[in-house]
C-alpha cells in the first residue's frame, strides 16, 4: 500500500470488492442485516469487463470473459463475438489452456502477447509467463523456452520481436526465428535493469522500467543500482522449525537511496549509450519515455527532497542532454503522468500546480508555453485520453466540488471553454477510443457500486455495459442509508469535508456513539464520492449496530489546491491530528451524539493519523485503533517521508513531534494496535516501537499480530477474522 494513495491501495489492499472467507449460516441472516461473513463471503462481488482495451479502429474493444474467452464487442451495434477461445490457448506439451490474465497487441492487431501464470515475488512486481497467439495461424508459441519468469513483455512496435526482462536482465526475442538475445548482462540482486527496486515502486510509481524506440531499433531503460541501501530484515517464523529472515532492500529516511541510470541498447544488442542526467547521484529520475521521436528521449529529473522537477531532452545517440523547463515548489512538486506529444510530436501536455491549482498547459517542444487550457479554483486529476484528429483532451477534474470527479473536455487550440461531459454526482473515469469517437466511463458513488457505460464522445450515453444490478439490489434490500455529506468549520474558519453514515432507524432525540475513519495523508481522499466495497459495507454493519460512522478530510488532503495539500510540509501529524481532534469536537456538540463515547480508527497513514490524534493532550477519544501505524517517520522509506519532511539530519524537530511514541505518555483513551509481521511497508518494527513506548510511560493498552501478513492483512479467512476483531473490540470499548 503507498501510503499516499488510500483509494487505490487501502481499499482494494483489503480485498474490498472480493474475499475468499466462506459465509457459515449466511441463508440465515436476514436479508436486510450485514455481517461481517456476509461482508468478506463474494455476496456483494462486482462484475467487469477484466482487461478491456480499445482497438485502433476506435469502433470496438476486447476484455476476458466470463468462460476466459477473448471477446470483441462493437460499440455501434453491441454485437459480441468470441475472438480466441480460452480453450485453444494450450502451450505445446500441455493439456490444460492457459488463463488469459492480462494481453497486449500488436500494432497490426493480428498477433497477441499473452500474459499468464501470475505469481506474486516479495513487492507487487510480477512474474509471469508470457505466450504470443498468432490470429491468422491460430499457433500458441512461448516468448521464451529457457526456464525463468519473465516481466513486462511488450511487442515491437512492427510485432516481429518480444522483449521482456528476466533475472534483471533484458531480453529480445526474433519471432520468426526464436533466437533470444541478452542486452544486459550485470542483472543481479543489487543491479536492476528494466524493472525497479522496493521504493522507487512503491513511492514513484513505476514497474515497467524499459520502452521500445517508435522505430523498433532500439531499446531505452532504467538501470537501478541498490547496493547503496541498507538491508532490512523481517522474520519469517510460522512455517519452520527455526525462524528465517527475508531481506528487504529498504532505505529509511535519511539514508542512501539506490541510484538510477537510463541508458539505450541497439535492439539487437551491443553496447549502452548512457544518457546524461546530472552530477547529483541522489537525483531520482522518475519518468522517462521516447520523445515522439526515434532519437530523443524526454526525462523527469528530480533532487532528492522532490522540491524541483527537472524536465530533459536527451539525445539517443550521444546521450547529451538539455533542460527544457523546470518545475519548482517551495514545498514539494508531485510526479504526474499527465505528459502526451500531441501534433507530431512538435508539442506536449503538461499539468502544474504554479497557479495554485493543477491544471493543464500545451507546451512547445523548445519547452517554451504555448497556452494554458484550463484554470480555476478546482484541479484536473488526471488526463484521460486526447483525440488529436478532433481536437480534445479528456481529463477528470473537481470543477463540481472536492468529492466529485468529472469528465470533462477542452479544445488543444484552447478556444471555446471547458465542457462537462459526465452529470451524475459521484466519481467517473473515463476511457477515451483512439479514433475519439466513444468513450467508456466507469462510474460509482460512496454508496452505488460501478456502473460501466459506452459514451459518444460529447458524453451522450449509447448503452450501459456493466450494471451490477445483483449487487445493487442486494444493498437496496440492506436495512442502511446512504451517507450524508457536509462540511466542519474550524476555528480558525476552515471548511473541512465529511460524510457521515448514521443508523437506518436515526433518532436524533438519541444520543449515539460516533466511530471516525481516518486517512489523512497528503494528497489524499476519504471524503470522495467513490465505491470503496467492503471498507463502506463494513461501516454500514457499525451503522446497523447503533453507531455514527464520520469521515472527515483534514488539512494536507487533495482536490481543494497546493496550498491547503502542502500546508502540512516538514510538520506531518500535527496540523492533520488537530484538525480530526477538532472535528471530534463538533461532533460533541451535536444534539444526537454522546460525548463520551467518540471514537477514532484508521490503516496506514490512518493508523498514524489514530496513534497522533489519541496521544495529543486533552484528546477527546474514549477508543481507537491503529491498524499497521507507521509511528516514527525516521522508520519510512525516503522518497515518501522526505517529499513532505526533508530528512531527519534537516528537520529533526518536524520529525520528533510528528511521532506518537514521542508523546506515548498523553494517551487517554484505550488503545488497539493490529499489525501483520510480513509487512514490508510500514514495518512490523513500528507497532513494537510504539508498544514500547507506551509500556515504559505505563499506558495499557491490547495488541493483535497477524502472522506473515503483509500490509493488506489479508488471504484466506484473514480479512473476516481481523473485521470480527475489529467489531469486537469497537462493541466493548466504544
């Protein structure tokens, strides 16, 4: 789970559409009761369209379907057909086919790269076995015949080769020939090529660490060397007789960070050409593609506090570089994806936040400004597609208010103003087809489950896709309302955002004990208008059971501007805790609520935003629960923890009251700590740490380890057991 992103991580981490625990007994629960078992049994699990992607003509797209069949679906007519049956994809010498599991196609659309056979390695990167399925000769042949998983295959852009990396190495694959050729050849647990390490994952964002050249010829990647970060050990000791240890390369803030190149190889092998990036080795080179162009690449450079982004042009060949721009911030600059070549590759799109808000500029190739096409007091979140033939750019924006997400267009040439294309309150995200013609927008709110719809390209609805009425009928037969969104005034007059989610019998004669959810993080949102899956139904079960459930968005979230997101630089915690303490009060003076009896719990940066907020003098909690706290910033990774607080050497006193073990002698209220001893983001070593702060200031307080689970603390029936304790303890303390 990147701490930064809740959404994404926290709610899906925790399996929040699908569980694998059985359901005992569920024909026996009332229809309109939800129970945990309920909740984690696959009842409310959502339909989709697995792997969907858009073909070239922008008239139809592909998924996987519901038997594993490749369909084809034309977005005019609806009109399905099955394109490679799931039941002729069987490998020479086997007799089961292969599950189709993710796929790519080749730029004439008559050859198929297959991923399957996932296996998970100790990060999220994964390792598959990759096959390419010939349309025209229906033959099924392996990337590679050497032993070894292989990761991020990709077809040339003309489909006559493979590449993919294996051992941290590079490789490529002749079609026509089979012969496999090794580019790289110092892959090894310290050197990585085409692929990352643990935090450049983790806190960048980045997997796929190699890109073909638009004529093929070549190959650009990332080369990552670890050797400079320190080896973290977590103990394995469930499965064997003696407890084992698992080495995480893993640099804490303060530390060395691994060091990065990107270099280019002839396709068919030789020596690298490396490209020049600066003298700073703490530099993080954190994006890097070819630049509309066979010869140049264009790379985000940043320095080490991520206060300047850098953005380069660098020759292929020669490796020589230059600075287009620079984007600075006397805080932190965000690392985006919102960069596209548009007409001919003579311009880009770029997102900045230098207005106080982030919005989207054309920039010329000289890296000169050409235009800016959006502004206002609202955000664009994320570009979404461009029709360079019509020219639009589709993006997600808040222009509707922090807890909305739309879709909306504007022209390249800027005239003619923003517009709207999504209406319905909630969350959308689109999908744009090549050609512009159609879009397809996923849509959902806290408490309606995705909705997947076909749209003409001015927002016209054509048809819904995926409706999960089953689900949807289930919850409208469920006993709970849907949450109420508002806004808490501070004292100082901040308006901060919040739902609330009250008993579907409410009485506000009646006083109720009130539970807040608590993320926090910078950038992040629990207030958006968004299905989070089980974490809402879990909530919705509190609800049946007499309790108040509110989420509030403290100061340092996103979708409200830079300088409310980046009013928390070097103090992490301490504003972020005042502003839930504070929230916590207002709810004390609601008519309906028991003062006596709020509550707090949160994961992640939750867990933390819980252990800060109960451990401030005079805090307001009766309860709370902390579930894998990070506790000490000087414990987390470096890229994350010195974005928002500059290094420990830098900023020690941020550092010191921005960790609850410092103040572990305030707390009040009783405390829960859960924590999986296989987490490998927020170390297990953070709970120990914050235990034994509070035994040596003489605070009680309960502790639940999960054996071996990572951060997700999930697998098997471990999701329902840890919500039952969560219940439990919540019943008993609160």
């Amino acid at each position: 789970m990147p701490i930064r992103h809740p959404v994404r991580h926290l709610a899906l981490a925790l399996a929040a559409l699908v569980a694998a625990a059985p359901a005992p007994a569920q024909q026996q629960t009332p229809p309109q009761q939800l129970t945990v078992e309920r909740i984690f049994s696959g009842e409310f699990r959502l339909k989709g369209l697995p792997a969907i992607q858009w073909l070239n003509d922008g008239q139809r797209y592909t998924f996987v379907g519901e038997n594993g069949d490749l369909m084809v679906e034309h977005a005019a007519s609806a009109r399905r057909e099955v394109l490679v049956p799931a039941a002729a994809l069987v490998p020479r010498g086997a007799r089961e086919p292969i599950a189709i599991e993710d796929y790519q196609w080749s730029a004439d659309e008559r050859k198929l790269l297959v991923y399957t056979n996932t296996q998970r390695v100790w990060r999220a990167n994964t390792r598959g076995t990759y096959y390419v399925w010939d349309l025209d000769r229906r033959t099924l042949t392996p990337v590679s015949e050497r032993e070894g998983w292989q990761q991020f295959a990709k077809f040339s852009p003309d489909g006559s080769k493979v590449g993919f990396v294996r051992e941290n190495d590079l490789f490529v694959t002749d079609l026509a020939t089979g012969r496999e050729t090794r580019l790289t050849h110092d892959g090894s647990e310290t050197i990585i090529n085409g692929t990352f390490d643990w935090v450049y994952e983790e806190e960048l964002g980045l997997q796929d660490g190699w890109r073909w050249s638009p004529d093929g010829r070549r190959i650009a990647f990332w080369r990552i060397d670890q050797s400079p970060v320190r080896t973290f050990y977590m103990i394995q000791e469930t499965d064997s007789l003696y407890s084992h240890p698992i080495a995480l390369r893993y640099p804490k803030a303060g530390t060395p960070n691994p060091t990065a190149r990107i270099g280019v190889v002839d396709a068919a092998g030789g020596e690298t050409t490396w490209m020049d990036t600066g003298n700073d080795p703490e530099a993080l080179l954190a994006r890097m593609e070819w630049a509309a162009s066979p010869t140049e690449l264009v790379i985000q450079r940043a320095n080490r506090i991520q206060n300047r982004v850098d953005v380069l042009l660098a020759d292929a060949g020669t490796g020589r570089s230059r600075t287009l721009f620079t984007e600075a911030d006397a805080a932190w600059v965000d690392v985006h994806d919102d960069f596209h070549w548009i007409d001919g590759g003579r311009r880009f799109l770029w997102s900045s936040e230098r207005d106080g808000w982030n919005h989207l500029y054309v920039y010329n190739r000289d890296g000169t400004v050409a235009r800016q096409l959006t502004r206002g007091p609202w955000e664009v979140t994320r570009v979404m597609g461009v029709d360079e033939r019509g020219g639009w750019v589709y993006f997600g924006a808040t222009e509707e208010g922090p807890a909305e997400r739309h879709v909306y267009r504007v022209r390249l040439n800027g005239r003619g103003g923003v517009q709207q294309l999504s209406r319905e309150p909630g969350t959308h995200n689109a999908t744009v087809s090549p050609a512009g013609t159609y879009y397809l927008d996923a849509f959902s709110t806290l408490s309606t489950p995705p909705v997947t719809r076909l749209h003409r390209a001015d927002g016209a609805v054509v048809r819904t896709l995926v409706d999960n009425a089953a689900v949807r009928e289930k919850l409208a037969r469920l006993a709970v309302d849907a949450p109420d969104f508002f806004t808490i005034r501070t004292r100082d007059g901040t308006e901060l955002n919040a739902w609330m989610i009250k008993p579907a019998d409410f009485d506000p004669s009646r006083k109720y004990p009130v539970l807040m959810y608590v993320y926090g993080g910078p950038g992040s949102q629990t207030t958006l208008n968004a299905w989070t899956g089980s974490r809402y139904l879990w909530h919705q079960s509190l609800a049946q059971r007499g309790y108040i459930v509110v989420s509030v968005d403290n100061r340092g979230t996103g979708g409200r501007g830079r300088d409310f997101k980046k009013s928390v630089y070097l103090k992490l915690g301490q504003q972020e805790a005042a502003d839930q303490i504070e929230a916590a009060e207002w709810l004390a003076q609601q008519p309906y609520v028991d003062p006596a009896r709020i509550g707090i719990w949160g994961w992640s940066y939750g867990g933390y935003m819980t252990a800060m907020a109960m451990t401030r003098p005079g805090a307001p909690f009766k309860a709370g629960i902390a579930v894998a706290p990070v506790v000490d910033w000087g414990l987390y990774d470096t890229i994350y923890t010195e974005r928002f607080m500059r290094t420990p050497q830098e900023n020690p006193e941020g550092y010191r009251l921005g960790a609850p073990t410092s103040a572990a002698a305030n707390l009040r209220g009783k405390l829960l700590i859960v924590h999986g001893t296989g987490d490998d983001n927020v170390h297990f070593q953070n709970s120990v740490r914050l235990a034994n702060a509070l035994q040596a200031a003489g605070k009680q307080f309960q502790f639940m380890a999960y054996p071996n689970r990572t951060h997700s603390i999930s697998g098997g029936p471990t999701s329902a057991h840890l919500h039952n304790l969560l219940t439990d303890w919540i019943v008993q303390n609160l």
